[in-house]
C-alpha cells in the first residue's frame, strides 16, 4: 500500500485511511491505493467490515483540482477515467464499506462517499458536490448516486447549484445513516460491526427515491429557469441539471455514460479553465512574496471604528459578525444615531429575508458599542478609520489616534484614493499604518484592498491579509497609487463608456454589452448604485492636475449639477420606478447628443462587440500598467478585485484572464486600433506590448525586482 492510503485493522473491521494532506484530494495514487484496500478487504477472511475514513482535518475535498490542467492542455494521457471504476469496486465489495466523514466530502470526496454502503458522518461536517464552481459537473456519478439517496430535487439543488449541506441536513435527506458524536473512527467501526454480515445496499440499485418523469418535469423545469437566472452565462449548472436528469430517466451505466459527456466538455471548456484560475487565485492571493508565512500575526480582539457613516455601519457590522467587539466612533450624538439606526435597518433587513435570526442580531448589536469619543481607544487592537474623504481630516483622525491607541495598535484607513503614506505621516508609527479598503455595502461586498504604504511593518501586512479571511473576505494586497487598483482600472473602465454615449451609442446600448458579456450591471447603472455625486466631488478636487487639452467625458457633471446623482435622487443616467428600476430617460439622451455636438463629436452606430472592447481593453490596459508598475502582485490579484468587487463575471476568469484567452496580441491590435482612433489615452502599456511580441501572457508575469513601488 502507498503511504497515501493506510490500511489497519479493528479486529474483524479493516479501516481504510486516507492521508493525502492537507485535504485528502483525490490525487493520482490516491484512488489506485483504495481499490488495492478494498481488494484486501474482500479477499481477507478476517475482515467482515470496512471502514474508510480521511486522516487530518477532513474527509475528501474532491478530485485534485490540479490535474484538470494536465488533462486539458494534454499533459495526462487520458486513459478510461479511472475514479468511477474503483467506485464500482467499493459498491461491488461483498462486505459493508462504511464510510466515515468529517470536515468536508466535496466533489469526488462525495462520490466517494455514495459509493459506500453506508455514511456515518461527524456532526459538523459538510457535504456537497461543488463542481459547477469550477465550471463542471461531477464526473464519478455523483449526479447519478446523489438522486438516488436524496431524491431528484435535492440533487439538482447540490449539483447545478453547487453549495454543501451539513451532516445535519444530510442526515434527514438519508444521505448519512448516522451521526456520531465523540470519536469518529470508533463510531464507525462499531456502526460496521452492527452492518457486518447483512446484505450490503448498493447506491446504484436504489431507484425508490427517483421519482416518475411527471413528478420530476416541473422540478427540473424550475432549476433550470433558476440556473438562467442566478447562475446567467454558466454551462455547467444546466450540464448538470441534464445529468441528473438522466439518472431518472435512464439505466445507471448509461447516466453515467451521459454525465461523463458533458464532464468532459465542461472540463475543456474556457469556463471552466476561468473558474479553476479562480479557485488557485483566490487562495494565491493570501500569499505576500515578502510577507513568509511565518511572520507573526497581531492579536485583533477589539477594534475601533471612526466614522459611523455608509462605510463605517457597514464596517462595525463586518467586525461584529465575525465575533469581534466594535467601538464605533462619531462626532455628535445625531450622526451616531443615524448610523446605528442604519445598523439596525441593515440587520432587521437580513433577519426578514431569513439570512440571520433575530438573537444572531441582537448578540451582534451588543458587540457594537457606540462612543462620542475616543474614550476606550487605548484598549483597541485596531482602529478603521472611515470619515469623510479629505486629507486634512484624515490627518487630524490619525494623529489623534497616533496618541490614543496603544503602540501596538494597527492604524487602518478605508480611504479610497487618498496617499496611505500622507496619512501615515501624520503619526509616529507608520509601520503600523495600512490601508483596508471595502467594498459598498462593506457588509455584503466580498472584497478588502489591503493597501501596502512605504512603511507598512510585514506584520501589519500579515495580520490584515489574516484578518481579511477571518471576517469573510477575500483580501487583495496593493501599492499605494491613486485608486489603488480596483478603482484605478475603473476610472478608464467607466471613461469609455460615457466616450461611447457621446459619440452615439444610447446607455441602454452600453450597459447591456457588457451585462451580456456577463458583468453583473453595466458601467453607466454602476455609477447611478454608486452615487454619480462621489466621482463629481473627487474631480473638483483634483480638477487642476487634469492635463489640458485631454478628453474628459461631458455629461456626468451636468447631471449631477442637475441634481441627478443616480438612484439615491430617483435620476441619474437613468430615471428610476419606485422600485429602484432603471427606465431609460430621454432627456438624458438629448442632453449627451447637444453636449457632444458642442464639442464636434460626431455620431455614429456603434457595434455592441466595439463597446465591449473599448470597456474591456480599457481595464486591462490599466491593467497591465499597475501589475508593471507593481502595484499589484501578480495578474491573478487584479482578477481577483474585479471579480469580487466590481462585478466581473468569475467565467471569464477577471480582466487580465480575459485577456490573455483572447491573445494578448490581439488585444494590443485593438488598442493601437483605439489608440489611432482616439489618441493618447489609448497609448498602449509597455507590459502589454512586451508580453504580446514575446507571445506570452500576464498570467505568470513576475516583475523584475528594482521597479517602481
Ligand atoms: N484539489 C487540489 N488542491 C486542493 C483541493 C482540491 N480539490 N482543495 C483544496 N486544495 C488546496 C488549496 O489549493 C490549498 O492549497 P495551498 O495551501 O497551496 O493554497 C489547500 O488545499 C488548502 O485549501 P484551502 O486554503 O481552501 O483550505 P480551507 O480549509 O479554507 O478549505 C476546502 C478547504 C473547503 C476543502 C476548500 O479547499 C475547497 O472548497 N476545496 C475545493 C473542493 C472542490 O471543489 N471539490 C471538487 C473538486 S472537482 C471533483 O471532485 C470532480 C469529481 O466530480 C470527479
Ligand atoms: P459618509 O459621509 O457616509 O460617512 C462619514 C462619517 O464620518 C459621517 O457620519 C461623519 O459624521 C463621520 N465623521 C467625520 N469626522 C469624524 C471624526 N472626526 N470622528 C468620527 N466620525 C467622523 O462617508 P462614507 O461613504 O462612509 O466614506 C467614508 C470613507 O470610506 C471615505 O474615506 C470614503 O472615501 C471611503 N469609501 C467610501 C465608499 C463608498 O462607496 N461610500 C467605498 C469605499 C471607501
């Protein structure tokens, strides 16, 4: 046996362990050592029972996800599937194999699972067949197994929607025959002592739970319909609906025939090669090059929030959810009232639609302890700041902290575009300051830009990027620049799209060439969700770096001048019903076309693809600036801030992904097509050509070290 699968014995119970750290992936070796096992157990006279079970901190979280990318760029070759026929093996074992789960049984993990002929299963582990976040479907009869032990519609839920259930859960449905409380491997084994000798239920013959075609059509129906709507542009949850739908309707060997076709071409689709960067990337993005593992991590068990304003409600609620108290600090008794009041309407909010209970809220009320100063600062581990945008205010903030807080305090600013390092200045320990970056509404949105100042210490680093997983966010490390990254790509994103407006395309025309390359709204209804007002008042401010005689879109100013600052006023590039629905507005058209014939822009149709290619190319052209630049650290981080902060949808993998599928030098074309068109705002980014006449991508693009930041 390989040391990937351990083999003991019970007396007359063999346990199969499986130890592929650090969660037991179904890794080449890993399911020939289990076959080897269970061959043992049927020939051994001895053993009258089998136990499988993961070593660790979990069962088995899947197929190795790593191996997806040897098969489809041709590295592995692609024998018959090997995972399904030692599933076989363990279903066709004449004594019980009981399988014992704890922590996850993910993907092939669950399939694993099904094969067994009994689940036992720790109370707080979850089950689930995730792969349709990867962009594919179960491919070792998952959708074939799971409807026979749950039914049709709790399998087209798991497998086209992708989200686990707990043991609880699974336990009801009779997925999992028992819940062992204490010691899991001994609840196992005496579970198989009780099964041994009793004829053994095999998951494939089972069919009391598949329903009749009648019963299941309108199931069926309405998660598809489902699927188009919450999952828009994704193949693999209807792939999967067709699969498990094929487990009602068809002999098991042939749904299983069925389920591997649209696996495969789930598997070597772009989708799926986008949502599989998007897993490694998720998890690539905590690690800081010169921030090593090791470096030790600041205790955070009480924070300071100032401001209770839209970002710091949100950000007090961010802290209190995840289990830490929050002081939350304003300047007068009015202010702090309306943001608790905000606090309280947000949380009622998620209690009606069911997503927190009313005592899950009032325990996190009490965390959140509202001051009117700076009282109680001296015990705080952290501090967010979150007050108006302006640099002197900011100064003042921090070096009143500066004097409050602890030394070993972390200093945070949730600034959006002023210089973390002109803040840090105003305090004598810039290596405790940092910038944490959330998203609006802070609460919900899954994004943290932790922005590296000058002097940022690697444990303040270190401790946010930690942080940032504790409270449920996926944190992005970034350079200090203006905009940091996110809104540094957007501003040339959304520039675009008001250029398109003026020079004849309609807003309709704009924001649905993009939602319908997949962006979860379009560039212009973005700015009327996001208040045109904030973008109007950053540029007044900076008005006089603008360097004459470059272009500078026409219309935003004038709404907001016309008091149309989007939906919070009713109006804004669209007009909205007293349900927040855009209706567009022609006013707002004959506004655009007599602002754009002043300035002698000439009208014309323009092709949605153009639209979307001014838009896109303009993010990744920003793009590939920033990552040369060094603001962020790899491509992948750049994908991962525009997926989870700004919309972008997770199959085309982020921006830079994008890119680099379409051919970087087909990219660049279109830009020096732009570039000619338009002028400089379009000069293509060094990076970009570089890479593109060494026909490489900005996936794997590693700075040389000396550059700028
Ligand atoms: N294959 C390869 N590596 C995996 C993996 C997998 N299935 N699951 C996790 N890993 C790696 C991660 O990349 C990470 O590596 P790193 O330390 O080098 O960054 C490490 O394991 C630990 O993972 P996490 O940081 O995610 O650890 P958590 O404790 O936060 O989460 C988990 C654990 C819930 C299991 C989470 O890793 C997860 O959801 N994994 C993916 C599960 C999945 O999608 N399974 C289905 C695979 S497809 C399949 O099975 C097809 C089948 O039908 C044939
Ligand atoms: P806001 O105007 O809603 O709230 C600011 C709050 O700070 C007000 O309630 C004000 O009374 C309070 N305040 C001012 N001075 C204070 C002081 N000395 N002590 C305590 N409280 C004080 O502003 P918003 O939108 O919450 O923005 C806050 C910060 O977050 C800004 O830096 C902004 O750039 C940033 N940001 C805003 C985003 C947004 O979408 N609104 C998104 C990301 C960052």
């Amino acid at each position: 046996m390989s040391d990937l699968v351990q083999l003991s014995q019970d007396n007359d119970v063999a346990v199969i362990t499986i130890n592929n750290p650090p969660v037991n992936a179904l890794s080449p070796g890993v399911p020939e050592a289990i076959a080897e096992a269970i061959e043992h157990v049927q020939q051994d006279a001895s053993v009258r029972a089998a136990v499988v079970i993961g070593g660790g901190r979990t069962f088995v979280a899947g197929a190795d996800i790593k191996e997806f990318g040897k098969i489809t760029s041709g590295q592995h070759t692609r024998g018959a599937p090997l995972l399904p026929a030692v599933l076989l093996k363990i279903e066709d074992c004449s004594k019980p194999v009981v399988m014992a789960i704890h922590g996850t049984a993910f993907g092939g993990g669950m399939e694993l699972a099904m094969s067994g002929h009994y689940r036992v299963a720790a109370p707080s582990a979850q089950l689930g067949q995730p792969e349709v976040k990867l962009g594919i479907i179960p491919g070792a009869a998952g959708t074939q197994r799971l409807p026979r032990l749950a039914g049709v519609a709790k399998a087209v839920e798991m497998c086209a929607g992708g989200n686990p259930i707990s043991a609880k859960e699974a336990r009801e449905l009779g997925i999992v025959d028992r819940l062992v409380e204490g010691d899991l491997r001994a609840g196992a084994v005496a579970f198989a002592r009780e099964v041994a000798g009793k004829p053994a239920p095999k998951t494939r013959e089972r069919t009391g739970k598949l329903g009749t075609p009648e019963q299941n059509a309108p199931i069926l129906a309405a998660a598809r319909e489902q699927a188009r709507k919450k999952q828009r542009g994704l193949m693999a949850p209807l792939a999967a609906i067709e699969a498990v739908e094929a487990a009602a309707r068809l002999p098991f060997e042939l749904g299983c025939e069925l389920e591997r076709r649209l696996f495969t071409g789930c598997l070597f689709s772009d989708q799926s090669k986008a949502l599989i960067h998007v897993f490694f990337g998720e998890r690539e993005v905590a690690k800081v090059p010169d921030v090593p593992k090791e470096t030790p991590i600041l205790p955070v068990n009480q924070v300071g929030v100032v401001g209770a304003g839209t970002m710091g409600g949100g950000i007090a609620m961010v802290f209190a959810n995840a289990g830490i108290p929050v002081l939350l600090r304003e300047v007068d008794q009015a202010a702090l009232d309306r943001g608790l009041a905000n606090i309280q309407k947000n949380y009622a909010g998620s209690v009606k639609r069911g997503r927190f209970t009313q005592e899950f809220v009032d325990e996190r009320l009490k965390r959140i302890q509202p001051t009117l100063s700076f009282a109680g600062f001296a015990e705080v581990d952290m501090v967010v700041e979150a007050v108006f945008e302006g640099m002197a205010l900011k100064k003042e903030v921090f070096a009143e902290l500066d004097r409050v807080c602890k030394p070993s305090a972390i200093l945070a600013s949730n600034t959006s575009t002023l210089s973390i390092d002109e803040i840090a200045s105003a305090t004598k320990r810039p290596q405790s300051v940092i910038g944490t970056h959330f998203f609006s509404p802070a609460n919900v949105m899954r994004l943290l830009e932790i922005v590296r100042g000058k002097a940022t210490g690697k444990e303040v680093i270190a401790t946010a990027m930690q942080l940032a997983k504790k409270l449920g966010k996926v944190g992005v490390l970034v350079g200090n620049c203006r905009g940091f990254v996110g809104n540094r790509m957007f501003h040339p994103y959304r520039r675009e799209a008001q250029f398109l407006v003026e020079e004849g395309a309609s807003v309709e025309a704009v924001d649905a060439a993009l939602t319908d390359f997949g962006m979860a709204m379009g560039p212009l209804a973005t700015g009327d969700l996001a208040g045109l007002d904030v973008g109007w008042r950053i540029r007044k401010e900076y008005r006089h770096l603008e360097k004459p005689g470059v272009r500078q879109p026409l219309a935003e100013d004038r709404l907001c001048e016309m008091g149309r600052f989007g939906q919070k006023t009713g109006a804004g590039w669209y007009k909205y019903d007293e349900n927040r629905r855009a209706v567009p507005d022609p006013e707002v058209a004959e506004l655009v076309r007599k602002a754009a014939a002043a300035a002698g822009i000439a009208q014309r149709q323009i092709p949605a693809e153009e639209i979307l290619d001014r838009c896109i190319y303009a993010l990744v052209n920003e793009g590939a600036r920033i990552l040369e630049e060094g603001y962020a650290l790899r491509a992948v981080d750049i994908d991962i801030i525009y997926l989870n902060g700004y919309g972008f949808p997770a199959y085309r993998g982020g921006p830079m992904w994008y890119a680099d599928t379409v051919g970087l030098k087909q990219v660049l074309e279109r830009i020096r097509e732009f570039q000619q068109q338009h002028g400089e705002l379009w000069a293509p980014a060094p990076l970009l050509v570089r890479l593109a006449e060494q026909g490489a991508h900005f996936d794997g693009f590693i700075r040389e070290p000396g550059g700028k930041p």
